[in-house]
C-alpha cells in the first residue's frame, strides 16, 4: 500500500520512524514534502523553517497542494498525531484538512494514538468520529486496506 503521513511537521523524528516501520511491512510511504525537501530532523529544524519570511508567503500554500495530490494518489493516510502543546494525540488544523480532503477522496484513515478529547480541540471532534478512523495505538501491522 501507498501510505501518506499527515501531521505536524513539528515531529520530524515520530514521522521517520514510522515511515521506516511501515517500510519494513512493505508499504511505500509519503511523508510531508518539508520533512525531506527541507531536510528536518528535529522539532528545531521544523521552528526555523516555520519562521523563515519564504515559508508562509510560498512554501506553505505549494507543500499544501503537493501533499494534497499525494493524498488522492495514496491508498490511505496515517496521520501521526503525539503531544503538541501539552495537548495528548494533537490534531492540529492543517491535518484536519487533510483528513477531510483524504475522507471526501475515500481513503482509509488511520490515526497513530487516538482520537484527541482535550477541550481546546473539542470543535472538531465530532467531525473527526465521522471520518471513520481507525485508531491503531502504535500499532503499524493494523495500517490495511480494509476501513473498519
């Protein structure tokens, strides 16, 4: 299977090591174009690259559209989802976005933790639940064709 990592491109390492997970199954795997064209290895690397006056006015809106197109090419998304701002299993809007536009296209969803339940993100929560994730709690044997 063609799987594409979704998530914050704050977490270099966690994205790495599950594409190098899923690669042992046997997937090919599509990480965020940041994380390799921008060579990112750490949550460091991803500040300065967020910060930088080229990354807001034309890297993020093209990275968007790439990854977009990767999504609808793939066979499903695995969005990587650790603590981000004392927040547990962070979603954050950019992949809600992606998880949507892979939910429209009918691609299987898997999320790496679960389902975030703290109230700063609660808005969405719901429309998570409706895009029928799978959640898989680190385990990457569970990323399949089949949808739940």
């Amino acid at each position: 299977m063609k799987i594409v990592i979704c998530g914050s491109v704050n977490f270099p390492e966690k994205m790495k090591e599950v594409r190098a997970g899923l690669e042992e199954l046997g997937h090919s795997v599509v990480l965020p174009a940041s994380i390799d064209k921008d060579n990112l290895n750490s949550y460091e690397d991803a500040q300065r690259l967020k910060t930088s006056e080229d990354y807001i006015d034309r890297i993020k809106g093209e990275r968007t559209i790439a990854h977009f197109n990767e999504i609808k090419e793939g066979d499903a998304i695995l969005v990587v989802n650790p603590e981000k701002k004392g927040i547990p299993n962070y979603i954050g809007g950019a992949t809600f976005a992606e998880m949507m536009f892979a939910f429209y296209c009918g691609k299987p969803i898997f999320l790496l933790n679960p389902i975030p339940d703290h109230e700063e993100l609660a808005f969405f929560r719901d429309e998570i639940k409706g895009t029928k994730p799978v959640v898989i709690n680190g385990d990457l044997s569970l990323v399949k064709h089949a949808r739940a």
